[in-house]
C-alpha cells in the first residue's frame, strides 16, 4: 500500500484493504468486487488523524502564513488541538469514512482571515509535503489534493494577491 513497508499506516492500510476489498456486490447474478472508498485506502481514521495532526503542526507556525496578520491572530483564538478535531472530522467524511463534520463552512471560517493566492499556495505545498512525509500513495494523494482545491473557492480572497 504505502511505499514504507515499515510505516504504521502501511499496516493499517493494507488491514483496511483486507477488509474493505474482501466485499462483493452481486450484480445480476455476477460477484462484482467493490471499489475501496477514499477513506478506506488511507487506512482510516487513525492514520488521517495522524497526517492532519502533523499538517496542523506544520501549518501553524509557518511564517509566511503568519505574515498575514488575521492569520496570525486566529492562531490565538482556534487552538491547534481544536482544529486538528475539525480538520479531521472533515477529512473523514469528505473521503468517505463514518465521520461527521460540524463546523462551520469553508467561506464562514475563512472569509475574515483574507487569505491570499500566495498564502493558499503554500498550504497547499505543505499539504503535499505531509502527504509524502507520511508515504501517501500518489493517486490517493492526487485526489486529497482534489478535494481541498474544491474549497479554494471559499478560502482564498479573490481580490487579494
């Protein structure tokens, strides 16, 4: 699964696939074997809560991020701990795990931080760098990074450079 043999996620992915890849639909009589979920091919909630725990980490601190001063001041009114909660929650359900989201909208929680194209870009390169710290298989990472260019929309301040 992962390209780490050793990883715990590697484990827990290929116990996921064990499970999840074991089920059949019947389809007119014909075994028809079923595809995986996202979530299921990640390994499940553990090892997204892992990957988001160290995205957050990363995220956080970054001083090209806290250049921007509503950034910077959020960071003491959401707690690291809070939104590694609600970035997973989201990440569970967006791909497809049993988790539900219940926090606010993308364009709700991100409209008065005034993120820039250049701020959203950086995110995203630390994003991609958590997901190949972690050995996220390239498709699986193709598609995360998918799901969080949907919300671009909603985040990114269209009239900020």
């Amino acid at each position: 699964m992962f390209r780490d043999n050793k990883s715990p996620f590697a484990i827990l992915g290929f116990i996921g696939i064990l499970l999840v890849g074991s089920n059949t639909v019947l389809a007119d009589g014909h075994a028809e074997e079923t595809q995986p979920s996202l979530y299921d091919r990640l390994g499940g909630l553990a090892p997204i809560s892992v990957v988001v725990s160290d995205f957050i980490d990363v995220v956080v601190p970054d001083p090209l991020l806290n250049k921007n001063p509503a950034i910077d001041a959020s960071r003491t009114h959401v707690p690291s701990p809070y939104l590694k909660y609600h970035v997973t929650a989201m990440v569970c359900q967006v791909t497809g795990g049993p988790c539900q989201y219940h926090g606010r909208n993308m364009k709700e929680s991100h409209v008065q931080l005034n993120i820039t194209e250049k701020e959203w870009d950086r995110m995203v390169a630390l994003f991609k760098e958590v997901l190949d710290k972690h050995k996220v298989p390239e498709k699986e990472c193709k598609e995360l990074v998918a799901i969080i260019g949907s919300t671009k929309v909603d985040i990114v301040n269209s009239g900020q450079q």
